[in-house]
C-alpha cells in the first residue's frame, strides 16, 4: 500500500504555538496551521496556546493545551474541581454568554456548510438560554468503585475509564451533592460490597439520583450485580436486606428522598439498567409536572402536564429549559393548525410521548409513534394520569408506521395536519424522509439534538425531485430554526425547525 502523502510538514510531537478561530461541534477548539486545523479541547475562542500535537493526519491534526499564551477575553475560571479531569462538560472555562453564541453559531454553520443553505444565519433564530445555567440536572448516574478502602463515585475521566471521585456538581442540585455523600457514607456503613469490573464481583454497579423540579422529591436507584429477586426474598437475605436498612436511613436523613428501588443488572458492559427493578421504599417512582406560564396558551397547559417517572423512564434531563421548547413547539403547531377544523398531529419518535401529550390541547388527535415498548407503557400511564382521551400511541418503527397511517387516515377521510419529528443523535432514515416529501403534510416540525444531521436532513427534505413526466416529488422550505440550550457548560444543543410545502 503506498504511503500516505501529507499536504503539510506537521509532525505529531510537534510544538505549535496558535491562534484558536472557532469551536466545533463536538466543543473542540480549531487553530489552522498552514489552512490545516487543529482540534484543541478545553480552548476557547480568542485564544492563544501552545499546543503539543499528539495526533496528526492528512486533512487535520488534534493537539492538548501545554499552556495559555494569552487568554481569551471568554475564558473563565471554571467553577467545578474536577473540571480538568472529569468528562461530563466541555465548556466550563468559557462564560454562559459566549457559550450561547457558539451554540447558536454550531446550528448556523451546520445549515450553511452541511446543508448548503446560503441564508442560514437568516434562517437561525436567537439562542433560548438557561435562567440558571448551573444546577439544572433532574437526573444523574455515577458509576462507584471501591480503591484504598474508599468507595468512590463521580464520572469518567475525559478519553478514558478512570472514575473521577466527586463530592459536588455544580451542574446538578446541591441536594444531590449531599445525598452522594451520605449514600458513600451509608454504603461504608453497612459494608455493602462495590462491583469490580475486572472480575465481575462485588454488589453495587451504579447510584442514580431523579428529581422532581415541581416537588422536590427525589428517586435513589442502586443497581447492584445480582440476580432479579423479588422483594420479599430479598429482605429475608441479609447481605441484600441491607440496602433496605439504608434506604430507610437515607430517607431519615434526606426527607427529600421519596422512594428507594434497587435494579438488577448483572451483563458485562456498559449498560447501566438492567430489565429488573424492586422498589424498597416509597412507590418507585416520583412525578415530575412541566407548566406553562404563557397566557395564551389553553389553561390545561398552564395548569401543567403530571409526568410519573421510574428508574427507566426516559425524560428530559432540564425541566425548566423542557417547558421552554415545549413552549416553542406549541407555538408553531398553534401558528400551524390555526383554522383547521379537528386537526390530527402525528409525534414521531414520541419516547414517553412528551410532546405529544403537550400538543393534545391543540389537537383533536394526536398519535404518537415509538418503537420501545417500555417507552408506550410509561406514555399511556401519563396520559392516563393527565385524563388525555386523544393522544394514542402506535408501536413500531416510524418508516412503517408513518406510512401505515397515511393509508388509514385517508380511509378516513381525514389528513395528517403536522408531523413533529424528533429522531435520535443519527437523524432520520432516507427512507422516512422520501415518505414525508411524497406523501406528507404541509408542515413539519423537526426537533433535533444534533445540528450536523438536522442539517443533512433538512437538505434532502428541502430539494423538489422528479416524479415521472411533468410532475415532481418535494419539496420544503425553512421557514425558522429556533436553538434552545438543554445543557449549559456543554457543545450540546437542542433547535426545533419548522418547515411548509412549497
């Protein structure tokens, strides 16, 4: 095989001293050095580093900070201990303004270099950000290991499986930093044994933390490597009676604590949740209730949505900035559906059927498609429990799903009126997308967390093809794309486009 040519002299090991021009999605830095960038972490833009260069190849090269020249007028001191060891956030060492702009920057470039949109910062709205951009987290997970006669927990080590032991998070509620304490604590206490991942051996895997940002009420998950038991058994063994005892303990000391639950999980791997759970105290869940303040929106709205969550319920992991793009999706389905008699909604990608039950008091129906059975099961429950008769949930994958329902609603002599879209990271099947320009409804409402494959995916929805003799498939325009922070000191970034038939 012939060598590889370089269009540049770097080298890794090279020293370099840069310029930082612009961040990227994925919340690297990038220098260029002779029009190659460099990807630098912990960088900020206006920066001035000299930069070690560990990897380098043909078209771009990665370096580490050895140190800041001249600081950028955006860098900060961040305000978390283990920010320069622990992987959960990139972005602390910039200021929240700056970060917003850059946020809001990543869906611009996105729409204009993936997307090929020459008006993409016309398109773009201003960024919807965070009234507290700490302390937002509703829910955390902490793997724990034991090492020198500590239990630790914490999160991994930025590019590698260290456990960075943490006491506190300044980007989860200071409730949780105490009850990660007492739970080590009470974990010593009780010597309860801690998983070792190399031998498979040991107890207790993962501590997970949900909070109920309406009450204040918190679920504790331990999920520990044995054998599903049920819980009477359970507490007639005394090595597993135990975590019963500490729950209790735990809820003495922590009134916020409503309910205990232990989980089961005993494959190898990096799945945290096993299929099985017993709860020790409390009723297993905590319920979580999403308001509108907004006078113009119907009084079921204000009143708020009452969501019951368990250890597996997926949710929004930011209540308050969740109400905030819920409250931009019912704007626009409001705008959407205005003077449509008895309009039908379709929520693709529904999950637990958040913003389909959101969209029932604008709707007549609203069908809701998920492929997870677990997902239905904890979306029909909250229906239930919100007293929704018009939002009903369909199983399946959406290619076949969505195509089914066309079919049967034109039986009807009814159409769909709107489609929300609101895939995973990967964005949405060819397949799915050549539905939707051939046979969908006038408008669409596409809600993403990844900027590049909105982009790539608004591209195709937005091209017209050629259907046979004088007629053509496609296609749509963008109308607006609204970005709105979900997680502060992150790259993440959460936009909801709007998109009409042309």
């Amino acid at each position: 095989m012939a060598k590889v040519k370089y269009t540049h002299t770097l080298e890794r090991g090279d020293q370099v001293e840069v310029n930082v021009e612009s961040l990227a999605n994925g919340g690297d830095g990038v220098a260029k050095i002779d029009s190659i960038p460099v990807f630098i972490e912990r960088a900020a833009q206006g920066d001035r580093l000299a930069v070690h260069l560990f990897d380098v190849r043909k078209d771009f090269a990665r370096g580490a900070i050895e140190e800041i020249v001249k600081p950028s007028a955006e860098r900060v001191d961040a305000p978390c201990f283990h920010y320069e060891r622990c992987g959960g956030c990139q972005w602390q060492h910039i200021d929240y303004a700056h970060q917003l702009k850059h946020k809001e920057q990543l869906v611009v470039d996105a729409l204009g270099h993936i997307g090929g949109f020459a008006n993409a910062k016309e398109l773009v709205l201003p960024i919807v950000g965070c009234d507290d951009p700490f302390h937002y987290r509703n829910k955390v997970q902490f793997p724990v290991k034991y090492k020198n006669t500590q239990v630790l927990a914490g999160y991994y080590e930025r590019g590698s499986h260290d456990l960075v032991n943490i006491d506190s998070c300044p980007i989860q509620p200071s409730i949780m930093d105490e009850l990660l304490k007492t739970t080590k604590m009470l974990f010593k206490k009780y010597r309860i044994s801690i998983y070792d991942e190399e031998r498979h051996r040991g107890m207790v895997r993962h501590l997970n933390f949900r909070m109920s940002f309406a009450s204040g009420k918190i679920l504790v998950t331990i999920v520990v490597n044995h054998a599903p038991i049920k819980i009477k058994e359970f507490n007639n063994i005394d090595y597993l009676h135990a975590f019963t005892t500490l729950g209790e303990e735990l809820a003495h000391l922590h009134p916020e604590v409503e309910s205990v639950v232990v989980n089961f999980n005993q494959d190898k791997g990096n799945r945290i949740l096993g299929e099985h759970t017993i709860t020790l105290l409390g009723d297993g869940y905590i319920e979580e209730r999403l308001a509108t303040t907004r006078a113009d929106f119907p009084q079921k709205l204000q009143e708020g949505l009452r969501f019951r969550l368990s250890s597996k319920s997926f949710f929004q992991v930011n209540s308050l900035q969740a109400v905030k793009l819920l409250e931009f999706i019912g704007a626009a389905a409001k705008e959407n559906l205005a003077g449509i008699e008895k309009p039908v909604v379709v929520d693709a990608y529904a999950g637990v059927g958040t913003i389909a039950m959101w969209l029932s008091a604008l709707a007549d129906e609203v069908i809701a498609i998920e492929e997870v059975g677990d997902a239905i099961t904890d979306g029909e429950e909250n229906a239930n429990l919100n007293n929704l008769t018009n939002v009903s949930f369909v199983e399946g994958r959406v290619e076949q799903a969505l195509a089914v329902l066309m079919v049967e609603k034109k039986r009807e002599n009814k159409n769909i009126d709107l489609i929300v879209l609101d895939p995973p990271r990967k964005g949405i099947d060819p397949n799915i997308l050549s539905l939707i320009k051939e046979r969908g409804p006038k408008h669409i409402i596409y809600v993403s967390c990844n900027p590049a494959t909105l982009a790539r995916d608004l591209k195709i929805l937005s091209q017209t093809a050629e259907n046979g003799e004088n007629s053509s498939i496609g296609g749509y325009k963008i109308k607006r794309v609204q970005p709105v922070d979900l997680f502060p000191q992150t790259y993440h970034v959460e936009s909801v486009a709007l998109l009409e038939r042309l």
